[in-house]
C-alpha cells in the first residue's frame, strides 16, 4: 500500500520540489489525524469503525491544535521575541506530538494500524481524499509564489506568523497594529510545521481545497464507517464506495471548480471555511453516536468556537455562518437533543459548552489584530491600553458611517422585500442554487432530483417497521443532514440577498460584506451538492440492505470483486495523477512572474547577508482598486519574492515598514523632483538599501540614472560598491548616508 501510495506521488509530481512538498504535506496530515484521534478518544469515540477516518481525524485535530497553539502563546511570545530563537511555532507542534505519542503508545500503534486499507469498502473515501490531496498539493507547489495579489500578501502574512509562532499583532516589524484578521494564516502555519520555513507559498495556496476535502471526505469517512459498524454487507459496501470514488470523484476533478475554486484564489480566507462552517453540525452528529457528557459538551461549545473562527478568516462569513452553519447545526442536532435522557445532558452540559465556547471563541477574536482594532476604536479606554501598556501604534481611518441612514430601518426594508414585497423565486431555485461552479450543466438538476429523492424514499423508508435501531438511527443522521443543507442554502441566500439590499455600496466595508457575502453562496452550492450526492448514495445503500441486496451480493465471488475493486482504485489514482483539473497552466501559475523554491531560498540567503536592521527600499507604483483602494504594490520582477522576505520594504504595502504609507506619500518623495528631500526622508525611515532589478542595465552608469518616478537612483545616494547578488538579476545596493 505504501508504494502505490508513493508511485501516486511520484505520478502527480513534476519536480523536487513538488514531491518534498506532497510529502510535508502527508507527514502534516498524518500529525493532525493523531491529534484528531486524540479528540475522538476524549469523545469516547475511540472504537468507533470509520475505516482509517484520517481526513475526519485531521478535521479535528487541526482545531485542537489551534486551541494548544492560542493557550501556548505566551511561550511561544517568550521563545521569540526574550530568547530571540527560531522556529517556535514547529517545535511546539513536535513538543505537543512527541507528548501525546509518549502518553499513548498503544493508542499510537493502534492509529498506525487504522492507516492500512481494510478488505471491506469503507477505506475507499479514505483513498478518494488521499487521491484528491495528492493532486491538490501538485497542482499547487508548481510555483512557489502567488497566484495574485489576494495570495501575495495572504503568503507574507504567513511567513510573518510562521516566524513568530505567537499571535502577531503588528505588522512586519513596525508597531502598528495590522487591521486584518489572520486565522487563515494561523491555520496555515500549524500546517506548515514540517517544512521548518520552507514551502510556506503551496502551504497557503493549499488551503481553500484542503479545507474542502477535509469536511467533504471527513463526513464521508463518517458516514461509511457507520454502514459499516450498522451491519452492512462487506460487498455492498465495497460496491457503494466504487461508485462513489467515481462518481465524487469526477465531480471534483472535472464536473466543479472545486480544485480552483476562484480566479487567483481571491478572498482565500473565505475560500477556507468550510471546515469551520459544518464544524458545528459535526460535531452533534458525533453527540447523536456518543452521548455523553462530553459530547454534549462538545457539541454546543462548536457552535460559538466555529462562529468565531469563521468571521477571523473573513468578516463576510458572519452572514454564511448565520445563515448556513447555525440553521444546519438546528437540523442535524435536534435528533440528539431529543433521544437523549436526563437533565445534565439535555441541558446543563449544553449551557457549559456554549460558555466553554463562547470564552474560547472571544478570546481567539482578541488574539486578532482586526478585531482588537475594532475594539480600539469603539472603546477609548482599550485605544489608550493599547498604546501606553503594549506600545503599539493603531492607524484610525475617518469615521465612515456602513449606510447612509438607519441600519435598523434599512434591515427592516430589506427583510420585507426580500420575504414579501419583491419577486419570490421558485422554491427549487432556493433549495439548491445552480451555482457558477458547476462546469457539467446537467449536475444541478441531476443533483436536485437526486437530493429530493433521496429525501422522499427516506421519510417514507421510516414507516417501514422492521428496520434494525442503529439503521434507523443512521437513516434520521442522514436525512437531519440532507434536509439541513436544502434549508442553511436557502437561508444562506436569502440573508445574502438582504445584506445586499440593505448595506449596498454605501462605504468599502459595506461594498466588501455584501459582495462576498453573495459570492459564497456559489461555493456553498457546489459543496452541498458534493455532499448531498454522498449522502443519497448512503440513503440507498441503507436501503438496499435493508431489503436484502446485500445478502444476495454475498453469492458473489469475493476475489472477483475485490480485483474490479483495485481495477477501479487504480484506474482512478491514474485520472487523478494525468487528467489536469480546470485550473491555469503550469507557466501561469505564478503572479505576476512565478519563481520556485529554489529561488526563493536563494532570495532568502542573499536578504541573510544584509544588516540585521537593513530597511529595503523596492521599485513600487500605485494603483486605484475598486475604486476605493488606492494601493502600492511592489514592481513585477520584485514581487514574487517579497512575502519571503526577512527584512522590512519600504512601500510594499502591508509588508513591513511601508504599512501607515500611501500612494501620495509614494507620490510626494519620488515624483517632484526634489533628490535632496527624497533623501532625507528616506534617512529618516532608516532606508539601508534599495533593491534593484539589473537585467537590462549593463554598466552602472545605466543603473544611476535610472529613475524612481522621477528620481534618479544616484540622487538617492546610491552606491555600486558592495552589492549583494540576489536570484533573477536582482541586486541589493546600499544608500550613502
């Protein structure tokens, strides 16, 4: 299994660096499916047969250890910043791991052994996400550097938290307190771990597809490890998990977008969140097998953890929470809720969790420099704290009202609009939006007559009275779960529409809620499809049993069917590993030139050879962003490095030093013709050096008079002397005092 395993990799890989990072990638995975494993033992889960339930582990285990990372920060604050030492963020990944291995070797040994495929059909989600993360990671470590402008800065910010390994407040090395919030890079960072600072681009860009598959094949996981435990036939089993490795699987790589979800991956953050926005409903379908205490718990203390969690990835997804997680989290809990006896679990552990939750939750957001910005602004008191106790600097933009007018009034209007007085659409059209994801125009209706079905055989399956108790229990999860995702969309959707109508465009925080607010109702669609598609699969196969289909596949030879079986298996690691997904092209892959790992060591060994305190001036210009953003963004043949960078840049924006700057500033300094004041100002910021792209200047005369804006770069106080070589003809020249 091994092998195959590492001949799929080799397939999927083109180069070093693409096979190094698939491998950092599965020893991350693995590390998060222990943690994960630990989380379901506390559940009294820990036996519960799920197949290998890696991508289920990892689901959970990646928010565990977010939880060890937020309580460990003042060790982690203390190993970087008193001890001035590298690299706390992955030792205290492998403290942690090494801690837990040691106290639990039998468990240890135990989680190895679920890792090896069963006879039976329930490891085949677990190869269908192995085969889709495979190829996500080769598709995204092609390039090392950003796809965009959106993955640009989201990789500094990475590599900034990566470094700091403690929740960074400020940005760069300033102390200005960075407006925006950072969980996507956290949990990009945790991901990290194994690269010790390499490969943090593909690390990020990951991300969006990552998220995905660990929900959409972690409920997967689930759903067949409990046919599997329920009694179902080992050849019916095997038979529904081929048709959903190539059915699901062709839905991903070929039917949807959902490999590369969004031009450039914009708004990566929001890309991310599916795994916190079903972590809730999760976590009451683990309450309905456990019930317990601790389920219980767990269960309620998701709610306000996951809310939390998914307006620090991005504020928009308060209306996807609202209106997605919490209605779905009503469906799939109230089964649960109800079968459950007893005071304390009906309400005393739930009251604990939401507390336990809540607590846990405002923290993490006080952990966050955009929320703690928020707070600044609206409270004096936490604005003087702030900056006479921490030393920080905050930035406080003019006071822009979200509309014009009353916001109450204006949600009022737009609620009976959108519910009485304006068009009503069709309910089909609410349930199970088609979706700009969907690349095959037969997969929304197919999908909705198929959910529906679904829906209706399974209500009506209810009524038959010889069903086994753990079957019925399973059938009422599934249909909890089918009929949430009909009703969070259509909820989701009609809270976008009067976030819409009621903010508008009236302030660029009003524009960017309720313009990505509507754009994730697409994404939702495309993976309530996935999911729906699974479960209605789930749904029939129950009902195949429990008619007697199983006991009639039993005639069926057993080697026979497991050698279609691999057949299968095989031909689809080969479609994952040759057939590309609707993604840009390899030489595309990079913004705004793509450069590979090995060039951004090289950058980051010739930025090792400037002065610790250097401060880098870069060639920038500025550009208006829809039409409110007025941006300086760092020239092409420098861009691609600078979120690796160690040092801070001058005028690339939110990317060290250069952060309280504008593009008038930019403006003012080089483009009036005033050497001697450009100067001095550059003196006074503690401008060092200027890094210089030399392709197409072949003496240094060319170089001297080459001009920023209309600055000549000798003028400056530019010197040729004791240049550092950095990859791509790119030269870091000192400043003359």
């Amino acid at each position: 299994m091994a092998a195959g395993v590492l001949i799929f990799i080799l397939l999927c890989s083109r180069s070093v660096s693409q096979f190094q990072f698939v491998i950092l990638l599965a020893v991350s995975l693995l590390s998060m499916g222990w943690f994960g494993d630990r989380v379901l033992a506390w559940l009294g889960l820990a036996r519960t047969a799920m197949g290998s339930g890696l991508f289920l582990k990892a689901w959970l285990g990646q928010f565990a250890l977010l939880l060890v990372w937020l309580v460990s920060a003042p060790l982690t604050w203390a190993w970087t910043t008193q001890a001035h030492l590298p690299l706390g963020l992955p030792l205290l990944v492998m403290a942690a791991l090494s801690v837990s291995l040691l106290a639990h070797r039998t468990q240890a040994r135990r989680f190895v052994r679920s890792l090896v495929p069963s006879s039976g059909g329930s490891s085949l989600p677990s190869l269908l996400g192995v085969f889709a993360l495979v190829a996500i990671a080769a598709l995204y470590s092609r390039r090392a550097g950003a796809l965009g402008l959106d993955t640009h800065q989201h990789i500094a910010f990475t590599t900034a938290m990566y470094e700091a390994g403690y929740p960074l407040l400020t940005a760069g090395g300033t102390a200005w307190l960075e407006k925006y919030p950072k969980l996507l890079h956290v949990l990009a960072s945790l991901w990290a771990w194994p690269g010790m600072g390499h490969h943090l681009g593909p690390f990020l860009k990951v991300q969006p597809a990552l998220q995905a598959t660990l929900a959409v094949v972690g409920l997967t996981e689930l759903v067949w490890g409990r046919l599997r435990s329920g009694g179902l036939s080992p050849a019916l089993s095997m038979t529904g998990g081929v048709v959903l490795l190539v059915g699901l699987g062709a839905l991903m790589l070929r039917g949807t977008t959902y490999f590369y979800p969004v031009a450039d991956l914009n708004s990566t953050g929001r890309l991310s969140a599916l795994a916190v926005l079903l972590l809730p409903a999760l976590a009451a379908t683990l309450h309905g097998i456990a019930r317990n205490r601790r389920s219980a718990a767990f269960c309620w203390a998701a709610l306000p953890f996951a809310g939390a969690m998914a307006v620090k990835l991005n504020p928009s997804l308060a209306v996807a929470y609202v209106g997605f997680s919490v209605p779905l989290f009503v469906c799939v809990a109230v089964l649960p809720w109800v079968y459950t006896r007893g005071l304390s679990l009906r309400l005393l552990m739930p009251l604990l969790g939401l507390f336990t939750g809540t607590v846990a939750g405002v923290v993490l957001l006080l952990a966050d420099p955009y929320y703690l910005q928020l707070v600044a602004e609206a409270v004096p008191q936490v604005h003087a704290g702030l900056q006479q106790l921490l030393g920080l600097r905050l930035y406080m933009p003019p006071s822009v009202p979200l509309v014009e007018g009353s916001l109450p009034e204006a949600l009022r209007a737009a609620v009976m609009w959108e519910l009485w007085h304006g068009p009503q659409p069709a309910p089909w059209t609410q349930w199970m939006p088609a979706s700009s994801q969907f690349l095959w125009r037969a997969i929304h209706p197919l999908g909705h007559a198929l959910a529906l079905a679904s829906i209706a055989t399974g209500l009506a399956a209810l009524l038959w009275r010889r069903w086994a108790a753990e079957s019925r229990r399973l059938l009422l999860s599934i249909l909890g779960w089918q009929i949430g995702l009909l009703l969070s969309v259509l909820c989701a959707q009609r809270l976008a529409n009067i976030v819409l109508l009621a903010l508008g465009h009236s302030s660029l925080e009003a524009s960017l809620l309720s313009t990505y607010s509507q754009r994730y109702i697409d994404l939702l669609g495309m993976y309530a499809l996935l999911i729906q598609s699974m479960l209605a699969l789930a749904s029939l196969l129950l009902l195949l049993d429990a008619v007697g289909v199983g006991r009639r596949l039993r005639a069926l030879p057993k080697a026979s069917l497991r050698r279609a079986t691999a057949v299968v298996v095989a031909l689809g690691a080969l479609a994952f590993a040759l057939v590309p997904p609707p993604a840009p092209r390899a030489r595309t892959m990079g913004w705004p030139y793509p450069v590979d790992e090995t060039q951004v060591r090289a950058f980051q060994q010739a930025e090792a050879r400037l002065p610790a305190d250097a401060v880098v001036l870069v060639p920038a210009y500025s550009v208006m962003l829809n039409g409110r953003e007025d941006w300086v963004l760092p020239s092409a043949s420098v861009a691609p490095y600078l979120p690796f960078g160690q040092h801070d840049y001058l005028f690339n924006v939110r990317l060290g030093a250069g952060y309280p700057f504008t593009a008038r500033d930019l403006r003012q300094l080089l483009c009036s013709n005033k050497p001697a004041a450009a100067r001095q100002q550059l003196r006074r910021l503690g401008v060092t050096h200027v890094l210089i792209d030399r392709s197409g200047r072949a003496t240094d005369r060319d170089l001297l008079e080459t001009r920023l804006c209309m600055t000549e770069l000798g003028r400056l106080g530019l010197s040729v002397q004791d240049a550092i070589a950095a990859p791509g003809d790119l030269f870091f020249y000192p400043l003359q005092p």
